[in-house]
C-alpha cells in the first residue's frame, strides 16, 4: 500500500509526464544499455530504433501514474504486458536495474524539477508495481512449466516442416527436439522464437501467433517477411527464417503465451477480422471452433492486398465449409490484381467500412476479434465503437508495443 502523500506526488507529476514521458523513456533505455548491454540480447531493436517502445513505456508509466490510487484498473494491462515478459524470459533480478535507470533518466531529464520527494515517491511506486509484475510472472512460469509437457523459458523445437503460404507469408511446423508431448494452448497465443543469426552479436526474440488449433503433434507459425520499406529496414528475423532456415533446423522457443484468447464459455456468434497476417490467431480461433463448438455461429472476414498476398485462404474456406452451423468467408482485397477480377476471388474492394461490416455480419450480437497492422486495427476498432458494439464484446491483439491509440483504448 502507497501513502497518501506518494499518491498525491505521483499524481501530481502527470502532467509533466505528458509532456516529457517519451523523453525520459528514451534516455532511460540509453542509459540501460550502456551499463547493460546484455540486455539487448532480450530487446526487440527494431521497435527500439522505429520509437515503438520508448513510446509504449511512456504510455504505460503516465497509465500508472493516473492510476496509482486504483492499480487495479490497470490490471488488464499489466497482465498482457506479464504475458510478454514472461515470453521473453524478463525474470525478478531485471527490475531493480528498470527501476534503477527509469528513476535515474528521470532525473536526467527534469533536472532540478525531479526533486527528492518526488524521486522517492517514484521509486516506492516503482517498488510496488514491480511487485505485482513478479508475483504475476512467477505464477505464469509455473502454470507453463508444470504442464503435461511444459516448460518454462526456452526449449529446442525442430522445424519439421516449411511451407510457403503467399507472396510474403511462410508456415513453420515445430516439432519439440526431445519427443516430449506438446502442451495445450489458447486459441490466439503466441510462442517466441530466440534466434541467433550469424553475423549478429545480439540474441533477436520475436513473438508469432499460432496459426492452428491446439491439440496437434506441432506448433504452427505463419510468417510473413518483413521487407524494407522506405526509412524502415527490413526485418532480420522474418528475413532469416524466409531466407535460411530450413526443415531440420532447431530453434529455440518459449512456451504459449498470450491473453487475446478465445472465449469459449460464450455461445454467442463469433466475428473474426483480420488484416494480413494479423489472420494467423484467427486461423487458430476458427480451426478450434470448427472442432469444439460446431453449433456456433461463426463470421470470418479477412483483408488483404490482393490474392498474392493472401495466405490459407484455401484452408479458412475448408474449415468453413466442415463446420456444422451458420459460418461465412468474406474477402475484401484493397487492391486486386486482374486475376483475382476474372476469378472473382473477392467479396469487396478497396477497404473495410461500417455498411459493408454490416451487411456481411448476420448478428450483431456477437462477440468480436480482431487483429492486423496498427492502422488496419485502428480503423476496425473505429468502426465497432461507431457501431456501438459493447467494450466487452470487443477483443483484440496488436504486433509490438501498445501506441497511443491501443493505451487510450485499454
């Protein structure tokens, strides 16, 4: 428990906090890394060089900041953010060097605003949240590693299996090394694979969706490269899987994580959106509903570029067509080729909008998942607020860290 004149400092900095939160998120991460430069061997550097997470820090620690007399408003957050680190391989020894360069680039910051009392209110705050992440993450590596087949940081999987789904997107099967039994999972988790790539002086971890249903003697990953666009440079992993690894490697992988996850006790229609490869965790939603809920009614609606782009679109159709209740397909191609015209291969062109939404989604009443690029998540959330759909019928999972809108909307 914080005292009363902690919270009234903590609140008190908000503001401050608004306006050079971003600041000093950056300037502690500099400050980490040149006293812990083992730590980059668990960043992911690109989201460190794009501003993605210097950006998501600041959010969290102004969320933190407003809610430091009701953290348990904030408990959602934190729990996801858990999953992550938990992922990742964060352990309770990692925070007190967090705590330590976040107060520290504070004061860098704010110079002589950044007074005693305000540091020391900071650093109990600190104290507490840390807390409730390692008693939280504790309680995740254990559930993961007293599975039948568990484990709890990282174990060798074997690709058992390369499959090229699209233009940019390609299936691993994963297959454990040691023959054990593959542990259940959530529809919608995610694994992270370690990689070491020649020539790379850091680890670089990188977190995919399961793109089947639980239940097999594999894991599936679909993934799509990541190639350089303009200021932003291509991304090493995806590059490195596409191009090098092949069937018989061994990779390193974290056990399921994750809590954009299907509710199964709801006998409501489901609506499954996606963008891109942002289909991946509804691929594994759609294949488990088809097998454990077969009276459910069930909408899949997925965006592309263009058939090119468009990855187990053969699959979705055939779990569609094999399941016993109400199901339908919709495919809106942004930018269709001409064989896609001549096939008809798509049920709207351009981009998603609200009548279209609408008139393919039988039931309002529904409980609504989504997942894709930011803007393609932004727009999709925009048009079920606007449609008045219920926060709590409303699920989604974003790639990297929150940005403004994601924090705004938890």
């Amino acid at each position: 428990m914080l005292s009363e004149q902690t919270i009234a400092t903590i609140k008190s900095t908000v503001p401050v906090l608004e306006v050079h939160g971003t600041t000093i998120t950056k300037r502690f991460y500099q400050m980490m890394f040149e006293a812990h430069p083992e730590l980059l061997n668990i960043f992911n550097h690109a989201n460190q060089k794009q501003g993605r997470q210097q950006g998501a820090l600041a959010n969290a620690v102004y969320a933190a900041a407003q809610h430091i007399d009701r953290l348990e408003e904030i408990l959602p957050v934190v729990r996801q953010i858990a999953h992550k680190h938990r992922s990742l391989g964060i352990k309770p020894e990692h925070y007190p060097i967090v705590g330590k360069y976040l107060l520290a680039a504070i004061k860098d910051v704010l110079g002589d605003a950044a007074t005693d009392e305000i540091i020391a209110a900071w650093a109990e705050a600190y104290g507490v949240i840390a807390n409730v992440f390692i008693d939280m993450e504790a309680e995740m590596y254990k559930e993961a590693g007293q599975q039948q087949g568990g484990w709890s940081d990282f174990k060798s999987f074997v690709v058992q299996k390369k499959v090229k789904e699209s233009d940019q997107i390609t299936s691993f099967y994963l297959v454990p090394q040691d023959g054990q039994v593959l542990p259940e999972f959530e529809p919608g988790q995610y694994i992270s694979l370690k990689m070491e790539i020649p020539g790379e002086h850091n680890t670089h971890i990188r977190q995919y969706s399961l793109s089947d249903a639980p239940g097999h003697s594999h894991y599936r990953i679909s993934v799509k490269r990541e190639d350089a666009v303009e200021s932003r440079p291509a991304g090493k992993v995806s590059v490195y899987l596409h191009e090098q690894v092949q069937e018989g490697d061994v990779l390193q992988v974290s056990a399921p994580a994750g809590d954009f996850t299907l509710d199964r006790a709801d006998r409501r229609p489901v609506v499954l959106i996606s963008g891109g490869v942002g289909l991946t965790p509804m691929v594994s939603m759609l294949a488990s509903l088809v097998k454990s809920a077969p009276h459910r009614p069930i909408t899949f609606v997925h965006a592309a570029v263009n058939g090119d782009n468009h990855a187990l679109r053969n699959e979705v159709e055939k779990l569609v067509a094999t399941h016993d209740a109400q199901a339908a397909v919709r495919w809106c191609y942004s930018r269709p080729t001409e064989q896609d015209r001549l096939a008809q291969a798509f049920h709207k062109e351009g981009r998603l909008d609200l009548d279209w939404l609408q008139s393919v989604i039988p039931e309002r009443n529904a409980q609504y998942y989504f997942c894709g690029p930011e803007g393609f998540m932004q727009s999709v959330y925009g048009l079920l607020k606007e449609w008045n759909i219920p926060a709590s019928d409303i699920h989604y999972e974003f790639f990297g860290p929150a940005s403004a809108w994601e924090a705004e909307a938890q």
